[in-house]
C-alpha cells in the first residue's frame, strides 16, 4: 500500500494553489475578479485586457496606464480514503491540506503608441494548484494513508500585446505568451519556459453594446529531470529522474457586454479550455471545460464603481467507478510504467483536487485623483466534492490481505482577495 500511495506525490502542481477554472485563476486584476471573470465580450480595464483580451486595450483613454497589484489566495482543500475490508474497514476521515494560503503576484503597463495602436506588457501568475499532507494525521491521530503527499506547481505568463483600432467599431489583436513554469513532484523541482500565442478582436458599438473573441493556443512545457517513475514499477527507484511534458491547454472564447444606463455595464463570457487534448492533462483523463462568467459594474459617482459577477465551470475532474483497469502509461528509463484507474484517482483527488464549480465574486473600484485609483475584489468558491469508489488492487494490495474495494474523496473550498494600486497619465 505504501508504495501505491506513493503515487500522491507523483505530480505536484501548485504552491498556487488555485484550482478555480480547473488550475487557472477565475480572472486576473480585481476589476475583472469583481466581475467574474468577465473581459472578453467588454472592455472591464486596460491591464486585465492584454490577457483576456488585448482588442479591449483600444478603449482606453488616457496615453498611459500602469497597475500593480495581487491576489491573497486562501484554498481549504481535504481529502479522505475509506476502504472496505473483511473486518471493519478503515477510514481516514477528512485531512485538510496545509498548503492554505498564497500570494500571487501581477503587473501590467499599457501605452497608446497613437490613435490606432496600443502596447500593452503584463506579467501574471495565471495557474497552479497543489496540496500538502506532510504529517497529515487520519481520525485516530495516526498517519493517514497518503501522509507524505505534497504537491507544488506555478505558471507565469509574460506578455508582450498590441491592438490595432481598424475603426471606430472594430479593433483586432495579437500577443505572444511567455511562459515559465515550476514542478515538484516530491522529489525535487523543476523549471521549464513555454511560448503560445494569442488572437482577438472586439466589437464596439459606441460605447452601448459590446462583443468580443479571442484565441489562445496551448503552451507546450517540458519539466526536465522531474521525478522517477520507476519507483511505481515493480522493479523499484532506479535514481534516474525523467521528464514530463505538461501543456497548459489551448482556450477560445466569446463574450458580449452591454450599457443598458448611465453608469451601469453588464456583460457574459463563455470560454472553453481543452484539457482533455493537452499532454499531461489527457493522460489522467481531465474533460474538456466550458466557463460562463457573468458580471456587472454601477457606478453612482464618477470615482466609485462597485463590481459583483458570478463563475461557472463544470469540474475537469470526475468521480468514476474505479475497476484496477490500467489507465495510462508513463515512460520511464525501464520503458513505460502503468497506472491503474484508482492510482489515477488517487493523484486527480488527493494531489491535484481542480474541482472548484461556483464563484460569488464581489468588487469596488476608487478613484483618489485624477492619476490614482485603487481597485479591491473578493472571490469565494464554494465547497465542491468529488468521490470516486470502487476496486483498489493498487491502493490497498498490501493492506490486510487485500486487495480491497475503496473510495477516494476530495473537497474544495477558496476564498481569495485582490487589490491592485492603478496609475493613469
């Protein structure tokens, strides 16, 4: 058993432990957090637009505009095994992860290079996800079955974006994501850099009615030398340490945004992100996701805005019947090593539980002078359980004579707050 729970740690994904939409963050500067995560059907800000979408950088209407800011991420993240036995069974309880609280850094400049053209350069932790159950402790006070288990991964992009203002309806995009990224599969971490690339365009009909698109490809990421696969092969470690190619998945989305008032914007995206096609993600069975935001934004004086949206998306990561099928194999310097169905469910539910549904998001923006604002934004996610059951030959064969049946349960819970300090000249 020991050796098959040893699977836990086999990836680890986030010291940013973010699991919103899947291992992405929901959104990126308070004014878009505020709202939902919205940003690509209307303009909600010009930082938050060279990720989003940079077409919406074309609005702004000062020369310059520079924000720096972050976000306090707060997850609750717990886990349970229950296995049946001939006898009484056992039972872990729920173990809550010690990995619970994070800082995720951004900033963002935005520069009119004339009537038509804008550049934009931003720099945001945009996914990431992880646990910790070093010492974790079952309901008996004993080690709980996967204790030792501990996660890390974090993804920054850097991106360089322009949008080029056809009229006075139409603008288009194009920017080039940088990528670095960090991996600690338990045994040590790893860094790799990526390059994707993105496309968008927006719709604006004076300032009432509002549409967008845009296109992000995948970014192909090889953590070198990451961890050795070999120790879950009946052969054991052999020291040597192999890589693993994780691609953060392409993305295309569509939104659109109105002014129904005077100070009043509403507006709705909905985005689809393909993990079930990208490396890493595709080998332990993550679905598809499509991600509905909605938010709006009241202003009932010029300096004050008061924000409020809501973010859903279907869970990556399903509960299943788990049978001991082998599920996916992993090369290794003897070859390839297989995993079975509950060794899968083991690492998805317990090592890197992406399993948060439903955001509330809540927001205000204040304008202290005319160069100075300050905006502020809470997000909570409520609490989503996920549990897969059923055959464990991998978990539990060397468990009191088993192999038994088990159940694998996950739970997750966030709340985060953002501020970001915004200057315009």
């Amino acid at each position: 058993m020991r050796k098959a729970l040893l699977v836990g740690a086999l990836f680890s994904t986030a010291t940013l432990t973010f699991a919103t939409n899947g291992d992405n963050l929901i959104g990126l500067t308070p004014a878009s957090r505020g709202m939902g995560g919205i940003g690509v059907g209307m303009p909600v800000g010009p930082v938050d637009s060279i990720f989003r979408n940079p077409a919406w950088m074309s609005v702004m209407e000062n020369k310059f505009t520079a924000q720096f800011g972050g976000i306090l991420f707060m997850p609750k993240v717990k886990a349970k095994m229950d296995v049946s036995t001939p006898g009484p069974g056992y039972s872990s309880g729920y173990v809550k992860s010690k990995a619970d609280t994070f800082v995720v850094p951004e900033i963002g400049i935005v520069h009119r290079l004339s009537d038509r053209l804008v550049f934009g350069l931003g720099a945001f932790g945009v996914s990431g996800m992880g646990v910790d159950y070093r010492n974790a402790k079952d309901s008996t006070g004993n080690p709980a079955p996967f204790a030792g288990m501990h996660t890390t991964f974090q993804f920054m992009r850097i991106i360089p974006a322009v949008a080029f203002q056809i009229n006075e309806m139409i603008t288009v995009s194009g920017a080039l994501h940088g990528a670095w990224g960090s991996l600690d599969m338990g045994q040590g971490q790893s860094q790799a850099l990526g390059l994707g690339a993105q496309v968008g365009a927006s719709l604006n009909f004076g300032d009432f009615l509002y549409g967008g698109i845009t296109y992000q490809t995948s970014v192909p990421m090889t953590y070198k030398r990451v961890y050795d696969f070999d120790c879950h092969s009946s052969s054991g470690c052999d020291g040597i340490f192999e890589d693993f190619k994780l691609e953060q998945p392409q993305e295309f989305a569509i939104g659109v945004g109105a002014a129904p008032l005077d100070g009043l914007k509403v507006g709705i995206d909905a985005r689809w992100i393909d993990w079930k096609n990208a490396k890493g993600y595709k080998k332990f069975g993550w679905k598809d996701q499509w991600v509905i935001a909605i938010g709006a934004e009241y202003k009932p004086m010029d300096k004050l805005s008061l924000r409020v949206g809501y973010n859903y998306g279907k869970s990556p990561i399903r509960g299943k019947n788990l049978t001991g099928a082998n599920a996916a194999t992993f090369s290794s310097s003897r070859g390839g090593v297989t995993f079975t169905d509950d060794m899968l469910a083991l690492f998805n539910l317990v090592g890197f539980p992406a399993i948060s549904e439903q955001h509330i998001t809540l927001g205000a923006g204040y304008e202290f002078t005319k160069t100075f604002g300050v905006d502020v934004s809470y997000v909570h996610a409520f609490n989503k359980k996920v549990t897969s059951s059923g055959f464990c030959p991998a978990l539990t064969g060397g468990m009191m004579g088993g192999p038994y049946n088990c159940s694998i349960s996950a739970k997750n819970a966030q709340d985060s707050l953002s501020v970001g300090l915004n200057w315009k000249f």
